[in-house]
C-alpha cells in the first residue's frame, strides 16, 4: 500500500521548512511566500499526491477548519456571494458548511434554528447577513455582511458613500425629480433622502414606494406612479431585480426607458448587463465581500481578543444605458 505523502516530504523535496510549506497549502492566497514559492510548493503537491489529513489538524489544533455560512433562500441574489464565500474558504484552508432558510418563513426563529445546526456541526465561526445582538455572548466567532453593527465584527458597501453619489449621479445629468422603489428599513432609503433634501431635490412621498415580499407584487405602485400627470424622471432601485421589474412596468405603461425615466440600480448581478436597457447600477463587488469576510473571521479565530473589527467598502458606479437626461421639457 502507498505511503501517504506529508508536508515533511514536500519540505524535504522543495528544501524548505515543513512550516513554510504548511502555511502556503493552508493559505496559497494570503501566505507571506514569495509567488516562485508558493507556485513551487503547489506544483510539488499536486506532482506527489498530497492529500491534506484534516481529521490530524482539526486534533493537533483543537479546531474542525469548518466555518458555518448562513443566508436566507439561496435562489436570492445571495447565490452570487455564497459561491465565492466557498473558494475563498477553500483557498484559507476551511470548509463551508452552508445552511439557508425560506425567505417567506419568521426571519428571526428561522435563523436561530439554522444557528443552532451549526453549533452542533462544531463550527469554528460563522459567516451572515442576519443580525442578532443577543449572538455577541454567544462565545463563536461571528462576522455579519450588508450593514455596519454595533457589537459583532462586520463587512459591509458603504451606503452612506453611495447614496450621495447616486444622487449627485442623476443631479448632474438634470433631474429633479426622483422617485425611490425599495425597503424603507434599509439604511440607503434614509441616506438616499437625506441626500436628495441635501441636494435640493424633494422627497414626494407618493413617490417613495415600498417593496419586499413577492417580487411581483410590488410594481402596481410604480404603475399608478407612472400613470400620473407629472411623474418622475428618475427612479433609484434598492435591487438590481426591482430594476428591471420597473423596466417592464415602463414598458407596458409606454414609458421608455431611459428616454422618458431613468433607472439607477443596485447590486450587478450577472443579468444586470443583459436586460433591455443594459442597468446602471452600483456593484457590490462579491468577491471583494467575500474575502474580506473570510479575513474577517479567521482574524477573530485566530485572535479573539481583537477589538471590534468594521469592514466598509465603496462600490464603483456600472454605467450602461437606463440612465439619461430628461427630455427638456421635464427637466
């Protein structure tokens, strides 16, 4: 029978410190190695078959390498991040165990049961967008994603940062008037109106319109907006997929886009590109979100007594094309 290959032959075979090779197998990514090194070394391992024993780490270390990532309903533009989250783990040297819930279902029960899965499963920290501050005494290490919080460590688009800018965005090319199709409990409608009153633009209420729940139950508001006698000249979107449910709204009520209405979205999903008109939209860059939430947590694994850690980061603008000037005439 084959002998298993160990990180002391590689060392040996590469001429280096079994814990230099150890780092670089664990974190090929963020390992301090030079590249030639690192390329090296996993050139070695897989040439000689190395497979890693993670039963003798998770013994030598007291720790599983298994970190616990929770999100409602897969099927949401979540998908995105979750699927980087998983290489990202994989390149640091964990496991993700995944764990979701039905959007439709009681947010907080829901999360607190898929939380205790996890603390079964042994989990070494835990990765979400819900947020429970009752968790913080909980004793796992736990990294929220989506919104600044007051007691546990966060990765978070800076909202504030962009909802001056999509207001400073559609002010510069001449609207005044500007409508807002979202979740008022969300901290972009409050700086998004914040920012338009700063701007001098008035928040019209009948123009502020509410969404969640069904997607499609959301857009007979926008409709009877649409219908008015004056009516917007820009809409900003909470989501990339409320944009383009606008989008077809417009369309069916004769109302061209971006001729006749703008739409400035948020998220860029992959679909973003390909709907008619291509949206503008603010990128939440997944894959920026998922390594700092991975560095996040393995820092607070690996340091539990760091202060709290705050992750922001800015989103760039996508231009496409559902954005324009008014006609003369609105603006």
């Amino acid at each position: 029978m084959r002998r298993s290959v160990t990180l002391h032959d590689i060392a040996v075979h590469c001429g280096l410190s079994k814990s230099t090779v150890a780092q670089i197998l664990r974190s090929p990514e963020t390992c301090k190695a030079a590249m030639a090194t690192r390329n090296h070394v996993l050139a070695a391992a897989r040439e000689m078959g190395y497979q890693p024993n993670f039963a003798a780490r998770s013994l030598s270390t007291r720790r599983s390498f298994t970190i616990g990532v929770m999100f409602p309903a897969v099927g949401s533009f979540y998908h995105k991040l979750v699927i980087r989250l998983d290489a990202v783990l994989a390149q640091h040297g964990y496991y993700g165990l995944f764990s979701y819930w039905p959007t439709r279902l009681d947010a907080r029960s829901a999360f607190r049961h898929a939380f205790e899965r996890m603390r079964q499963h042994g989990v070494d920290g835990i990765i979400t967008c819900e947020y429970d501050e009752s968790l913080a005494g909980e004793g796992i290490p736990i990294v929220t994603y989506g919104n600044e919080r007051r007691l546990m460590d966060c990765v978070y688009p800076d909202k504030t940062e962009y909802a001056v800018r999509a207001v400073r965005y559609l002010y510069e090319r001449g609207h005044r008037r500007v409508a807002f199709m979202g979740l008022f409990e969300d901290i972009r409608y409050r700086a998004l109106t914040q920012a338009m009153t700063e701007a001098g633009i008035a928040v019209n209420p009948a123009w502020m319109i509410p969404a969640g729940g069904v997607l499609e139950a959301n857009f007979g508001r926008i409709r009877d907006v649409l219908s008015q006698p004056v009516r917007p000249t820009a809409v900003i979107t909470h989501s990339d997929h409320l944009a383009m449910g606008v989008i077809l709204t417009a369309h069916d009520a004769g109302v061209r886009v971006p001729d006749d209405l703008s739409v400035l979205s948020f998220d860029n999903l992959r679909e973003a590109a390909f709907c008619l008109p291509p949206l503008t939209t603010f990128d939440q860059r997944f894959d920026l979100a998922a390594s700092l939430l991975a560095e996040t947590l393995i820092r607070r694994i690996e340091e539990p007594s760091l202060p709290q850690q705050k992750r922001p980061y800015v989103m760039p603008l996508i231009e496409r094309a559902s954005v324009a000037s008014p006609p003369p005439a609105d603006a």
